[in-house]
C-alpha cells in the first residue's frame, strides 16, 4: 500500500518535472510564481490553521495572481519529501502548516536553498537555513483579549444570559502542550486575572489534536467545577470541548479561527490567529522581493490576532465589556500592556 | 484534600462510562474474534471506518439511528476483508490487520474529500443519538448506581446488552461452543463437520460490528461530527483489554472500565493540581495502568489455543 503511493508519488512527481521542463520555453516570464504548502497530519478541512493558510494563499492568488498548491501529509513522516518535492516542483514559496513541521521544513530548506520557505507557527533558530522564515504569532495576546471577555462575563456580567453561573470559574482545555497552546492559555489566564483577580482558572493538558472524546471529557469536567466559559486551545479536540459545552448550556470560546459556525448558540467569540493575513502578508514580502530568513512575528500591531465577533451573542455582551475590549487592544498596541507568555512568566506576576 | 473530595463523585463515574463504552465494544469483538482463532488487531480501524459512515448517513438523513446502522453495517463488511485475508487466502493475521488500520485512514481521507470537499473533520449531524439519552424509570432514581446504568445514552445500553448476551453466546449458545472450538482445536470442528471457516468468518464479522458500533458511538453519539483519528489508540486500548480480561466479554468490560475509569480519573487529577507535575505525566498515566495490567494479568489469563494459527483444509485426492 505504502509502497504502491509511494510509488505513485515519485510517478507524479517525476511527470510533472517532466511537464515544467517542457513548459519552460514558452511560459518565460509570463508564468505565475507557485507558491505552495504542505500541511500538517491535520489536513485540510481542520477550520483551523491548515485552512487559515489555504485561505490565505487563495488571497494571495486573487490580489498578487501566484498560483497556488497544497500537498496533504497523512503522517509525519511524509513531511519532508513534501515540502521538499514541492520546492523540486518549481515553487518559490513553500509553506509549512504548524509547529510539529519544525524540524522538517529546516531540513528541507536546507535541502532546496533556492526556494524560500516558512513555517507557520515555527521558530528560526540562529543556525536555521537563510532561506527559511519563522512566523510566530503572539497568541498570548489573542488569549489576553479573550480572557479580558470571559474573565467580565464570568462574574461582573454573568447575568447577561442564561448560559452564566455565579460561580467565579472559568476553563481551558489545551491540546498538546506546546509553545503556541502555552501563549494562548497563559494570555487568557493573565487577561481573565486583570478584570477579575479572584477568578479561578482550571485548564487540562489532552494530549491530542483529535481526540474530540477526551476535549469533551475534559469539559464536561471542568462544567461540574462550576466552569461557565470554556476557552479550548486543541485544535480537533477542543470540537469535543465545545459540544460538552452546547450540551450542557454553558458557553465556548473558539480558537485559531473564528469557530462561530460550529455551534452558533455556544461560541461566544474566538481568540484568532489571522493566519490569512499573515500567509498572504508572506507571500507578498516574496512577491516584492523583501523576504527575509529569520523570525516574523505577527500579533496585535500588524491585525493578525484578536477575537472574532460575537455574532449572535452581540446583543447579548454588555457595551462596557467591548468598550474595555477596545481599551486594552489600544493599551497593548501602545505598549502599555505586558502579557506573560509561559506560565513561569505567568507565576511570577 | 479539600479538591480531591470533590471529584470522587458520581459524575467521575459516569465520565467512566463514556470514555469505556467504545473500548468496552471494541474489546468484546477481539475477544469473539479471538475466540475462533482469528488474531485482530484492526479494531482502531474498523472504528474509524464505523465512525466515518455512521456520520455520513446521519447526515445526509438527519437521521441518528440510521447512523448507527450504517456505521454497524460498514464496520463489519469492512471486517470481511480481513476474515478473507487470513482465513480464506491464510495471510498472516497481524499483517492482515496493520494493513486494515492503514487502509482504513487512507479510505476515509479519500472518501472526506470526496464527500464532503475536504479532509480533516465533517460538519456536525442535525441530530446526534445523544438526544435519545433515556432514564429507565424507577432504576434512574437508584443513588450513584441509577445514574451509571440506567440513564444512558443508546450504544452505551447496547454495550450492556452486549457483554451479556456474548458472555451467554460463548457459554451456552451452540454456535458459540462451535466458534470457541474453531480457535481452540479446529481440526476437532471439522472432523464433526462443522466448517471452521464459517466459525472464523463469523468471529471476525462480530469484530467488525461491534467495533463498527463503537466508532458510531465517538461519532454520532458521544459527539455530533467525524475526525479524522478520532479514534485515537482506543482500538489497540480494546486489545489490551481484551488480554487483561482474559479472553472474556465481562473480563474485557471489566478491563475497559479499569482504563476509562483511569482517563476520567486523571482529567480530574489535572483540575484539581493534585500534585504538581507536568501534565504529559498525567497524559500517560492510563497508558502506564494498561501496560501495567496486561504485564500482570497475562499470565493468568490464556489465549484460545490455536489463537493466531491458520487451518487450512487438506484435501486428500
């Protein structure tokens, strides 16, 4: 089977070389540059980062006219000759999808040096490839933004709907324990904690990505702890999250995406990644020829995270709540805000 | 100690329940399956195939039962391939079954974009069985036990009836003692004229539907939508269940209510920061437990003696 794919892989691959090298002589300038990604074991289809990148290059398609392509890694194993076929493949940017291509796309970049690569929700270290950037975002401040919402609507506001108890509990329940996980559960936790410091926070470390079972245990949990919000940093898991929160009447915030959609009448709001905007504002920086290897960061000040709209729940979040929303996202622009980014940082304050 | 008294409630085990039943359902099918001598180790993939199609026809129908029928229906045709390869075609059962779980995620990815244009995780059933929650009255109101057993959702009362009525298959019914023969002496069961590839082929069948109605049950009853490896190890759980119950339906749910019990326990050993340690600790902590189990317990427990060996029917000319 695995034999057979693999087989089929090195075909295509093999004739589409073939089909780039015929192509060349007629196309000359005229081509539009390819630009790729290969995402993670999570897939298409995650309404997450996976299709936040997509989406991003479909923009980049539409404004700047490249042309885009997605290769889908079943293991992790795929990861490199992914990537690394796609650069053979004439692409002049290829992106990775999520934190667990790290080491991948390094070796890959290493590997292709005259094609450029980044790595969505990877770190460049000092000695990564010149040709490779890094783009991290600043979750903990998305966190923050969202933790300032639930920390509010917990206590001060908690007779706004149906849905809030009066006890002061709130819960997140994380994925795999992470550095990106790590940002957006500290920056809820510290937010949360500047609007309510009597505020509990309980959060559960579910070791997967998929696992909708164990999300929705770990929240049903939580929910018999008194939690009222549930903040979910999981990625698939946290679809587990936020149906035992639909279950049981109590609300969800999303993560990574505005995950409305998924239970329009649970989801008060999402801690967004605007993985669009950042994988657009790359493929632009190659289109301009200002791509440079080293680290990018997108957070607040360049738009690329915040929280999503309240939706149908818009009516229902007291004005005072958006209005310190507003303040804290102009504090945190100015500087004026310091949010932790790992729970030693956390402990400390 | 003040939070530990607070989880040690009746939810904790009703949370047990939940995270059991699918293992429980799974674990009994391995057990029939290695009953008749068939080794299969495929049940996280016919789970995932269960799951996919339950949540298809749930669907597209808006209808939960029919759901669970297919997701029953798909996960034991998708077996027969596996009774095909090692009891018709001999292969070697293990082989057969690796080939099973990777073949089961690769069908389901094709068949996610096919559908429904992209892989990853579907949009969420109009209905899930969840709604059918029903509390049997008069039992329901019994304290802790009533909300346990007699509340629940629809698979997790087919599990019961499950261990039950396959606990009475494998002691009393005829063609239970028949299955049992074909894994423990086969050539016994052919010399009375019994086809021990039926018996094998049946085994395997029953795999496939109750790890099929397992994979319904993440699916469309736990949940309202399908992920891609949502199962997550809880086929290879049900195998090691299966040893540590000792090749018995009421041992394996014994053993699936041991590690889901273990699950619950440490989701709410995190809550309460019992002791402060990284949480992959805690993470592993029902994986350690069934390590742990099947390393003590095997050696109590003994497979079916031809457990694993093919039969192949010698023609004399």
């Amino acid at each position: 089977m695995k034999k057979l794919s693999l087989m089929f892989l090195v075909l295509v691959l093999a004739a589409g070389l073939f089909m780039t090298g015929c192509a060349k002589e007629e196309a000359a300038d005229d081509a539009p540059m390819i630009v790729s990604m290969a995402t993670d074991v999570g897939g298409l289809g995650d309404k997450s980062f996976n299709d936040g990148a997509y989406a991003g290059l479909l923009m980049a398609q539409d404004k700047l006219g490249v042309e885009p392509r997605v290769v889908e890694s079943k293991q992790q194993t795929d990861y490199v000759p992914n990537l690394s076929g796609l650069a053979e493949d004439g692409s002049s940017l290829v992106f990775a999808v999520g934190f667990l291509m790290a080491d991948a796309v390094i070796e890959a970049a290493a590997n292709n040096p005259d094609a450029a690569f980044a790595g969505i929700d990877i770190w460049a270290a000092d000695d990564a490839p010149k040709n490779f950037q890094g783009i991290s975002f600043n979750e903990h401040e998305a966190g923050y933004l969202a933790g300032v919402v639930a920390g509010m609507m917990t206590k001060e506001y908690a007779s706004a709907s149906d849905k809030l108890n009066d006890d002061n509990v709130l819960g997140v329940v994380l994925g795999m324990f992470i550095p990106p996980v790590e940002k957006f559960e500290v920056g809820f936790i510290a937010g949360a904690r500047s609007v309510n410091p009597t505020v509990e926070v309980i959060s559960v470390t579910s070791g997967s990505f998929v696992d909708q079972a164990k999300g929705k245990e770990a929240a049903l949990a939580m929910i018999e702890q008194g939690a009222d919000i549930i903040f979910h940093a999981a990625g698939l898991t946290g679809l587990g999250a936020i149906n035992a929160c639909k279950e049981e009447g109590v609300l969800a915030i999303g993560v990574d995406v505005d995950q409305n959609s998924v239970a329009p009448d649970t989801v008060l709001t999402s801690a967004e990644k605007k993985i669009v905007q950042a994988t657009y504002l790359t493929v632009e920086s190659v289109h301009n020829g200002t791509f440079a290897g080293g680290n990018a960061y997108y957070g607040i000040n360049e738009d690329a995270v915040g929280i999503a709209p309240f939706h149908s729940f818009d009516s229902m979040v007291p004005q005072a709540v958006k209005d310190k929303v507003a303040a804290v996202t102009a504090d945190m622009k100015a500087g004026k805000v310091k949010v932790p980014t790992t729970r030693a940082e956390l402990d400390k304050m | 100690m003040e939070g530990l008294f607070s989880i040690l409630n009746t939810e904790l085990l009703v949370a047990t329940i939940r995270l059991s039943t699918p293992i429980t359902l799974a674990a009994i099918g391995a057990t029939i399956c290695e009953k008749s001598g068939i080794v299969n180790i495929a049940m996280e993939g016919i789970m995932i195939i269960g799951a996919f199609f339950a949540t298809v026809v749930a669907y597209y129908t808006g209808n939960p039962w029919a759901g669970l029928l297919a997701g029953i229906i798909s996960g034991g045709l998708f077996s027969l391939i596996h009774a095909f390869a090692t009891v018709t075609l001999h292969l070697d059962h293990t082989v057969s079954g690796a080939v099973l779980n990777i073949l089961s995620f690769g069908i389901v990815r094709y068949l996610m974009v096919l559908i429904f244009g992209h892989p990853g995780t579907t949009n969420p059933i109009p209905v899930g069985l969840k709604a059918y929650q029903w509390a049997i009255p008069g039992l329901s109101r019994i304290p802790v036990l009533g909300p346990i057993f007699f509340n629940q959702t629809p698979i997790v009362y087919l599990s019961f009836v499950a261990i039950i009525f396959f606990t009475f298959f494998l002691k009393r019914m005829k063609v239970g003692l028949h299955l049992r023969a074909a894994g423990e002496h086969p050539l016994a069961l052919e010399t009375i004229g019994v086809s021990v590839y039926k018996m094998r082929y049946l085994g395997v069948l029953i795999s496939g539907l109750l790890s099929g109605m397992a994979g319904a049950y993440l699916s469309i009853e736990n949940n309202v939508s399908f992920t891609e490896g949502m199962t997550n190890g809880k086929g290879f759980i049900a195998l090691a269940a299966m040893i540590s119950g000792g090749w018995h339906p009421i041992g394996a749910f014994l053993a699936a209510l041991f590690f889901g019990f273990a699950d619950a326990l440490q989701i709410r050993f995190q809550i309460i920061k019992l002791i402060n340690v990284p949480e992959e600790l805690f993470i592993i902590f029902p994986y350690i437990l069934c390590v742990v189990a099947v390393a003590g317990l095997v050696r109590r427990s003994r497979p079916p003696k031809a457990d694993g060996k093919d039969f192949m029917i010698e023609r004399v000319e």
